[in-house]
C-alpha cells in the first residue's frame, strides 16, 4: 500500500487541479474542465442531500459540490492521497438508492467494464438522481494499466436509456495541442536540475497565451469533426426505472 504524501504535497496537488496558474503546462486544460464541471453542478435541479465521489484522488472539487450535502468519497486501494472515506477495490459497495448525485471526475476511463460499471451508478442513485462524469480523450496513458478512450458519441451511447444526457467537451484542438505540447516541455524540464526549472515558467505561460488566441479563434468556427481534450458528461436516473 502506498504512503500518503505530506499535507503540503496534497495542498498542492489540490490547487493545481482547481486553481491552475498560468504557468502551469496544463491550465488550459484544467482551467476549462474547472469552468465546464463548475457550470454542470450549478445546473443540477432538485434536492440533493447525500453525494458519492467515485475514485476521489485528492478531491480538488469539493467546494463546487452543492452546499449543505453530505458528500461520501470512495478510492481503491493503495491511493497516495488519503482523503477517501471508503477505500476499497470493489465498485460501489453501498445499498440501493443510496444517493442523490453520482460524480466520477477522471477516472471512470479506469472502470474495467464500463456498462456493469454504469449499472452500479445507476443502482446506487435514488430515482431522478444525477451523475456527472468526466473523462480525457487526447491524453497520456500508462501501458501497464487498462484505460478507455470515448469519443463523446460513445459515452452518451453508455448512457441510453437514462434522462438529460448531455455531453460537453471541455477544449478543442487548440487546448489539446498547447496542453501536450506543454506536457513534452515538461518532460524536459523535469530531467533538469531544479534550480534551472523555474526558467520553463514564460515558455509555459507563453504557450498558453498562444494556445488561448487559438482557442477563441477555434470556438467561433464550428463543424462535425473536432478533437476534444477532455468529455464532461451529465445525465439522470429515469424516475420510474
């Protein structure tokens, strides 16, 4: 099992995924999936009194969740941050009809059999419940580990049968292109001494500043063909199934 890391480590962890800095290779990228998830908890409608965090991670999102529910976080085995209130390798052991909202925030790509694993959310929401997931679609991956990409066409097809399914990609080529640009920077930058890492910083928020024009361009033209850098998906359980 993995240690937990020091609170400081954690802190920081937390603010770069909820709070990016210009000069972090990723915050348009981050920036934009904060902006898209923040947008989609607002929009959630009736009571919500009791959430389940799927493969919480550090649960940098914790204050966009609405306020006053009791929130219950869940990760597997051997997570290094160690905020979870359950740890477990098994998916979603809780009673039927357990919770009004299911989130799942970069991490439901790891769930081994996606249709059982979307039977378990929807078995463990209450009737009219909602689920908000989101998932990468240009990103690295680890080949030692099982992962799956979904265009957004896929993971809203995950989901027939259930209500409001609406799909968001969070950036389009622009920020994919300036986020894994940035990320073979980093790469670089981190073979570096650490005294000389700070000079990557203006090529980082240089790069940014560039891949945000891009992005503003992109926006305004519109076709059937995009490469999204990340999906954020929204949908409820039918009332009467």
């Amino acid at each position: 099992m993995s240690a937990a890391i020091a609170p400081a480590e954690l802190a920081e962890v937390r603010r770069s995924r909820r709070h990016p800095r210009p000069t972090q290779f990723d915050y348009l990228h981050v920036r934009r999936l904060v902006a898209d998830l923040r947008h989609a908890l607002v929009g959630l409608d009736g009571e919500i009194h009791d959430i389940l965090d799927v493969y919480c991670g550090s649960r940098p999102y914790d204050d966009l969740l609405p306020a006053g529910a009791r929130c219950t976080s869940l990760d597997v085995v051997g997570n290094p941050y160690g905020v979870a209130d359950v740890v477990t390798n098994e998916f979603l052991p809780f009673s039927d009809a357990s919770f009004d909202l299911v989130t799942c925030f970069e991490a439901f790509h790891y769930v081994e059999n996606p249709q059982d694993g979307i039977g378990e959310l929807r078995r463990v929401l209450r009737p009219g419940g909602a689920v908000v997931v989101s998932v990468p679609f240009v990103w690295e991956y680890d080949r030692t580990i099982l992962e799956h990409r979904y265009t957004g066409p896929e993971l809203a097809d995950l989901f027939r049968g259930w209500e409001r399914v609406r799909v968001v990609e969070n950036g389009g080529r622009a920020i994919a292109w300036a986020t894994l640009t940035g990320s073979l920077l980093a790469q670089a930058r981190d073979r570096l001494p650490r005294a000389v890492r700070g000079a990557f910083a203006p090529v980082f928020l240089a790069l940014n500043g560039c891949g945000a024009v891009l992005d503003r361009a992109e926006r305004r033209s519109s076709g059937d063909v995009t490469l999204p850098m990340n999906l954020l998906l929204t949908a409820r359980r039918p009332h009467d199934g």
